[in-house]
C-alpha cells in the first residue's frame, strides 16, 4: 500500500476539513475533535455531490445537497443510517498527514 502525504496536522487542526487530490482521486481529509485524521472519498455516496462543499462539525460531515450526515470517526451515516463513506488508509508520520487510496473502490448507498 503506497501512502502519499497530503498535509501537515498544522494545516489540519482538530474539528477541521481539507480537500485533496491524490493519483487522481479527489479526497477529504478531516480531523475530528479528539480523534485522528480520516480519509474519505471526495462525493457523498448518494449522488456523488462533492463532500468538500459540504458542512463539518469536528464529528458530523453533512452533505450540502440533501443533508445526508456521516459520522466522520467511523464513516458510518447517521442519516440515512444504512449509508456509509467509503474511507482510505490515513495515518501520521511525525506532522505528515498520508493517505493511500490503493484500489479502494466507489460506493454509492442509494441511487
């Protein structure tokens, strides 16, 4: 699994989000309010809406368009609750923020 770096925890402070693109694939990366940094793919999993746009609280991360909400410590949807994030490998190296997305593949909950 090839980790790339992203960003530096002082460009993600805990409750904050950041999107990114790596080999292709466009990310975010949130830092929840006491938690670690977690990667998700870049669209809401119902119509593929960019997640970037959408609303974080340091533990919830509401898409912009239907306000579909997802629990950014296990990608799990809080509503609908039958939905989830599709999430990549993130870890930290020193202040490194790195995330592989290998051959993680596209979900969607609902069409």
């Amino acid at each position: 699994m090839k980790y790339q770096k992203v960003c530096t925890l002082d460009d993600l402070w805990a409750g904050e989000m950041i999107e990114a693109e790596v080999d292709g694939r466009v990310i975010v990366v949130v830092n929840s309010e006491g938690g670690e940094p977690h990667a998700f793919r870049g669209a809401c999993p119902h119509q593929a809406i960019p997640l970037g746009e959408g609303k974080f609280d340091g533990r919830v991360l509401m898409c912009r368009a239907h306000q579909w909400t997802f629990d950014v410590n296990t990608g799990k949807g809080i509503n609908p609750g039958d939905s989830r994030l599709r999430e990549y490998p993130a870890k930290i190296e020193g202040e490194d923020v790195l995330v592989a997305v290998g051959s993680v593949e596209t979900l969607f909950a609902h069409s």
